[in-house]
C-alpha cells in the first residue's frame, strides 16, 4: 500500500489462494487497509489498465441488459463504481465458476453437468 518492501505480513480474500490473489503487506497498517480494499473488490486490489477498461466496456452490454429485461429502473441512478461491482461480482463468480469445474473434472476425469437453474 505505501511502497516498502513486504514483510511476511498477507492477505487472501476467504484464505481461498485457488480463487484469489495472495497480497503481501510491509506491516499491519498497510495489510489492514489492504484487506479492506481486497473484500470491497472480490480479492483483487490493483486492477490492470486492461481489466478497469474491460469493465468500464461491459457497462453498455449491461446496460443493454437490464433494458431488455425491464430492469433499467432500479439502476438508472447508480453511480459507475457500483455498477462495475455487480459487473465485478458477476464477471469473478463466473470465473471461479469455471475454475472449480476445471479442477473437479481434472480431478474425476468428466465433464461436470450443468448447474440446477435458479
């Protein structure tokens, strides 16, 4: 968080290394703030240019989204940090998603079947 060199002090969100990035912290301060922002933002605290971006392109599609499905209402007011933590949240679970089923068919040898529907 302030520049130092790391000192054995870490950080993953839900202790879940297979999911989230493992952060390193030079002292309890930096790790605490740290944490903070690593939970406001599902694990990851520095986004690269390519991913803020790639979010900030997902708005139009979500937008789109909401729009066809007679929802625009509710999130018409919202500022574009919260919408791009929905875009976050589902972009993440949908990538954990696929690790889990990558990892659980690698390791029994099959294709996993398709979730239970809402």
């Amino acid at each position: 968080m302030c520049g130092r060199e790391a000192r054995g002090f870490g950080f993953c969100l839900r202790l879940e290394r297979s999911r989230h990035p493992f952060h390193r912290f030079c002292s309890r301060r930096c790790q605490s703030i740290g944490a903070d922002l690593a939970r406001r933002s599902f694990g990851m605290i520095d986004k690269t240019a390519r991913e803020a971006q790639a979010i900030r392109d997902a708005r139009k599609d979500f937008a789109e989204a909401l729009t066809a499905l007679g929802l625009m209402a509710p999130f018409f007011d919202r500022t574009a940090a919260e919408i791009d933590q929905l875009i976050e949240a589902a972009v993440t679970g949908y990538i954990a998603s696929m690790q889990a089923q990558g990892a659980r068919s690698e390791r029994d040898g099959r294709v996993p079947d398709d979730p239970i529907p809402f």
